[in-house]
C-alpha cells in the first residue's frame, strides 16, 4: 500500500538529512589539527513477511523466494576514521605530529573520562607556569606533566621520537627534562568526542592502555616542527554530499508518489 511508502520515503528522508549533518560537520573541520572524519552507516528496518519461502504448493513445489516489504532504513552508527592525516611542517618546537596510533594524554574536568582526555592534535604551548598545555580554548594540561625549566626558550628544547624532551643549553650536552607518554584503545572507534579535539573513553573503547612510550608496542612515534592534519578528503565528502542530495530528492518524489496514489 502506499502509505507503506510513505513511511519508508520519511526514514530514509530523516537518515539522510542526518548524514548531510555529519558531512557538513566533517567539510567544517577541514583545517582543525588532528581531525578525524565520521562515516554514518545505516541498517534497514524490519520487513512485512506476505508469502514465506519455501512454502509447497498444491502440486509439491516450493516457492523459491518470499515476499517481503520492508519499512524504511535508520541509522546504525557514526563511525570514526582513525587513519593519518597529513604530517604539516611548522617548524614550531612544541608542535608534536603522532605518526601511527596513539594519544596524547590531557587533565580536562573531572565530568569526563574521570578527568583525563585524549587527542590528536599535537599543538602545545607553554603557560605562565611554564607547563606543557594543549593550545584549545582551554589549555588542558599535558599529562604526564611536562615542565620546562626557567632558562630554556623554546628554540632551546628538543623532542625526540621517543617522547624525550632535551633541553639544549650553549656549551652544554643535551640534558633530557620530561618524557612524553602515549595511550592507546582496542577501540578507538569506540570513543566519544567532547570537542576541543578531546576524546573520552566509553565502554565500547575499552579503558585507556596509558603509560606506553612513543614506539613501543601499540604507539606511533613523534615527529617534532610538525602538526596532523585533518584527514578529511574534500573531494569524497563532497561526492558523498551530491549523492545523499540526490537520494533524498528520490525519497521526497517517493513521498509525492505515494501521496498522489492515495488521492
């Protein structure tokens, strides 16, 4: 019947014009440090059984397929893309790129993720105490805490691949300050994103594996001057735009249908 239709054609229009959402949300974050895109996976919905497979007839014979009507589509899940983005030189010492998995480790309110949060972005900036911060809005603390001694500047600190922070001094040989560290998840997929580049761990990412050094087990290493970049694809998100347009046209003239047939 046709207002079968019209129920499936409203699923698929209100599916749709959530993935609009999610496309335009990752086309916003094109430039954002350590961005990672979300995909929206959908399911269809259950199906009105008319005739069961199977079946024999008066003759013996069976029917070799069913009818079946199914009720529309739903979303399932967003999903993250945690692959690499662009390593984007910036020659600024405290600029850190991840290059493989892993998170950098920050204090954020004790509300989420019981005060520890997780990120991508490797943009740090000193504070007024001389502590390593996340350069958001907030200035999250590194954590481990990192600080820098009062006579070193920026130019004067090295950060090696495996998380060493040296200090440089004239003369001097270098003398290795901090030590960066870096978690992991078995399900990365699985976290959720509290913005300011920040995730936090849920049921689903399993809890954090912290304390690993860059380069060890499950962890990339640090590439220093450098910064992730999105690993949003312009060009696929805008195909995927054109197609979900076009997808809900289709299911707005299935709506148009069907309104027509009931007249």
């Amino acid at each position: 019947m046709a207002i079968t239709a019209l129920h499936s054609a409203s699923t698929g229009l209100s599916a749709l014009s959530t993935q609009i959402d999610v496309v335009s949300n990752n086309l916003a974050n094109v430039n954002t440090t350590g961005f990672k895109a979300s995909r929206v996976n959908f399911e269809d919905l259950l199906y009105q059984q008319k005739g069961q497979p199977g079946v024999e007839n008066a003759n013996g014979n069976e029917r070799p397929a069913g009818l079946l009507v199914g009720h529309g589509v739903r979303i399932s899940n967003t999903q993250f893309d945690f692959s690499q983005g662009d390593a984007v030189p910036t020659e600024v010492p405290l600029d850190v790129s991840i290059d493989g998995p892993g998170f950098f480790q920050v204090r954020i309110v004790q509300d989420f993720g019981d005060g520890i949060g997780y990120t991508r972005a490797g943009n740090f900036f000193l504070n007024s105490e001389r502590q390593v911060v996340l350069g958001n809005a907030d200035g999250p603390l590194l954590e481990p805490p990192v600080q820098i001694p009062d006579d070193i500047g920026e130019d004067q600190i090295s950060i090696s691949a495996d998380g060493r922070i040296f200090a440089i001094r004239p003369g001097e040989e270098p003398e290795q300050i901090e030590q960066i560290t870096l978690a992991n998840f078995a399900n990365p997929a699985g976290l959720e994103t509290i913005g300011g580049n920040i995730f936090v761990p849920t049921a689903a990412s399993g809890p954090a594996i912290d304390g690993l050094l860059p380069g060890e087990a499950t962890v990339g290493t640090l590439i220093q001057g450098f910064l992730e970049g999105s690993n949003v694809d312009p060009v696929k998100e805008l195909v995927t735009l054109i197609k979900t347009q076009r997808a809900f046209e289709m299911n707005s003239q299935t709506i148009q249908a069907a309104d027509e047939t009931l007249q």
